[in-house]
C-alpha cells in the first residue's frame, strides 16, 4: 500500500523504520528504554554522544575511519568510544542479528534525548 505525499505516491514498505518508529513510537520507547538503560546510566550528554557513536558505527559496519569521519572526530576517539560500549552493555553490540533492532532503538532513544 501506499499514500500520497505531496502529491507523489510514496511505497510505505520503502519506510518501514519511519513509520515503526512514528506509529509505534510509544513501545519502541519502553524497549529503547530497558535494552539501552546503560546509555542513560551514563549521563544524558555523554549517553547521547556513546548512543550517537554506535549508530554510526552500525551504518559503517564497524569501520572507526568511516564512523569517524561522519562524527568529525579522530577514528582512536571511535575505538576508544567503542571500547565503553563494549563494557557497558551484557551483549554483543557488533551481532548482525541484533543490528536493525539497535539501530531503531538507538534512533528512538537518541530523539527522545533531544540528540
């Protein structure tokens, strides 16, 4: 199916994380909130910067360089942010079974941040 927007027909499957996060927001939120609680145990500021780094890293398959090219910072300070959220979490954080579910709660908790 799919709807109009701005006058061009628009696939909603082409959305799917979209819409998920926007219609499903609510239980998204509950989950971001209990699978990520070491992001906020952190700090806001730094939750959202480690929360941030993770997602670029998800996107640029674990590469420091690409991640830290995108967030302007040197691929050590990657690795080092990286090394943190290792230690933080009581799962793999590099498990591509788990990739698309982190990075829609990362999305979700990084927004509901102000990130």
């Amino acid at each position: 199916r799919g709807t109009r927007r701005g006058g061009v027909l628009v696939r909603a499957e082409e959305h799917l994380p979209s819409l998920l996060l926007r219609e499903g927001g609510t239980l998204a939120a509950l989950v971001a909130a209990r699978r990520l609680a070491p992001l906020d145990e952190a700090g806001t500021r730094q939750g959202v910067r480690l929360a941030v780094t993770l997602l670029e890293c998800m996107k640029h398959g674990f590469n420091a360089t690409g991640a830290a090219e995108v967030l302007c910072v040197h691929p050590q300070t990657v690795r080092y942010r990286l090394g943190q959220l290792h230690e933080m979490f009581d799962f793999d954080i590099e498990d591509p079974e788990i990739r698309l579910e982190m990075m829609l709660l990362l999305h979700t908790w990084i927004q509901r941040r102000g990130g």
